[in-house]
C-alpha cells in the first residue's frame, strides 16, 4: 500500500513536515490525515491546505511535488519507505531510527543529524552539514547509512559519531571535522581543512591522483589497513546497488593506498585513506 501527498499549494514559508512518516499515519483514516497540523511559527496550517492526499495509508509513503521551504521531512521515522519527488529542505530525515528515505532531488542542511538507523540517498546534492551534529550536541549521526549521488557542502560528518556516509561527488570544507567515529568516503574532491580535529574514523578518499592536502597535524604512516579494505568492499558489493558509483569502485581492480593519521592535536586516532 502506498500513501501519495501531492503539492497543490505552495508553501508561505518554511514549514516543518515532522511527524508526517508512514509508521504515524498508517493507523489513520484519510480525513485525519488531511487534518494533521503544521508548524509554521506560531500558526498551525492542516495537512490537507498544501497537498492533495490519495492512495492507502501503508509503509511507503510518497510525496510528490516538493519544495525545498519544507523541512523534517521523514524526521523521527522508525520503519516504512518514504520518497520524495523534488527538491526537500534542512533536517531530512534527522533523527532517523529505520526505515528507508529516497529523494529524487536535492536537500537542504543537517540531513540525517541525529540519525540512528536506516538508510538515506539522496539523488541530487545536499546542503552543508550532512550528518553533522547540531551547534549544542556532542555528536551528529549515531548509525545508519547516507548516500549522496552529487555533492555534499562544508563540514560534512561534523562530530559524526557511528555509521556510513558514501559521497559520489565533491565534498566541501573541513569534511569529517571533529568526527568521533564511523567512515565516511567521498569520490570526488575534498575542500581544505579536512579531517580538522578528528578523533577517530575513517576518511576515505577515492579519487586518483595527487594526494590530498591534509592540515599539519595529520602524518603519514605505513599502509596496514588491507583486510578493513577487503572487507569494506565486500560490503559495498554485497548492500549497494550495482549501478552506483562505489559499488563500481569495490568491484575494479585490487587497491593501492596511503594512509594518514591525526589529527595529533585532538586525540590523533583517526585516519585518512586516499586509494591511489
């Protein structure tokens, strides 16, 4: 069964969508669904004032039209598919416990914050701060997976904590800032001041050629990671759809790397690999 809410109306504002996620409005008949409030500062606007609601309410919940003024959107979901046709706004699946997020355009900032399980792939960009935690938390996203098909803004994995973030295009500056633990791999090209303050973690760099521009306090060190490697690209070939870029990279021939250490001046036990 499949859920549809189609944009009518375009928003007056930015609105939050949060608490609009298949596992909530499965138990509701389509009236109450059309009644579901909305914040928008003060003001509470309905569900139904933005978009037409049709199908059954079930796991997979589709929105239709989007606009990137709406934010929380599939924020807090636990179980189900949520797809969204167009570009969306901050905080996509924020905070995200299971289940599958698909959007088939671009997000705003801090998409999967907070995120504790489930999946995220974006098939356009997304804004600064991907899986990044929020100015007063001590970490970002806690596990789970994100996919980003395009590129990904400044600070990218900021204080990310656990999980899996895999950027096919560039990422912007200071990527895996502060990161306490998890991997994050970027195909393209990083900005400056990547790794700055990481704890620990994985970095991966995937694009061939000169290596990357790493702050002062990262050193380099004998390459002892080759089973982290072997095993890394079994995963990929074995969860990741054949056709996307990583799965294309675990599948070519063996790799040769370089690996980095720091960063010394916070803690120094994270590591940056960059396939050669």
């Amino acid at each position: 069964m499949s859920l549809r809410l189609t944009l009518h109306r375009p928003p007056p504002g930015r609105i939050s969508l949060a608490g609009i996620v298949p596992n909530r409005l499965a138990a509701l008949a389509m009236a109450d669904i059309e009644r579901l409030p909305l914040a928008w500062g003060k003001e509470t606007p309905a569900l139904g004032e933005f978009f037409r609601v049709a199908g059954a309410p079930g796991p997979h919940l589709v929105f239709e039209g989007m606009d990137a003024r709406f934010c929380d959107v599939a924020r807090g979901m636990a179980a189900g598919e949520c797809e969204i046709h167009g570009a969306a706004g901050d905080f996509v699946a924020a905070d995200l416990l299971g289940g599958r997020v698909v959007v088939r355009g671009s997000v705003g900032a801090f998409a999967a914050s907070g995120m504790r399980g489930g999946e995220l792939h974006v098939q356009g960009d997304a804004g600064e701060r991907l899986g990044a935690a929020l100015p007063w938390q001590a970490a970002g996203m806690r596990g789970g997976r994100v996919i980003v098909d395009g590129s990904v803004g400044a600070r990218c994995g900021d204080k990310m904590r656990r999980g899996e973030i895999l950027v096919a295009g560039d990422a912007g500056d200071f990527c895996a800032a502060r990161m306490v633990a998890g991997t994050l791999a970027v195909a393209g090209r990083v900005g400056a001041h990547a790794g700055y303050g990481m704890r620990r973690g994985t970095l991966l760099l995937l694009l061939p050629g000169a290596a990357p521009a790493l702050v002062p306090t990262f050193v380099e060190t004998a390459f002892a990671a080759d089973v982290f490697l072997r095993l890394l690209r079994r995963h990929w070939l074995a969860t990741l759809d054949a056709g996307g870029a990583f799965a294309r990279r675990a599948g070519a021939a063996e790799w040769r790397a370089r690996r980095w250490l720091g960063d010394l001046a916070s803690d120094g036990r994270g590591e940056v690999i960059h396939i050669v």
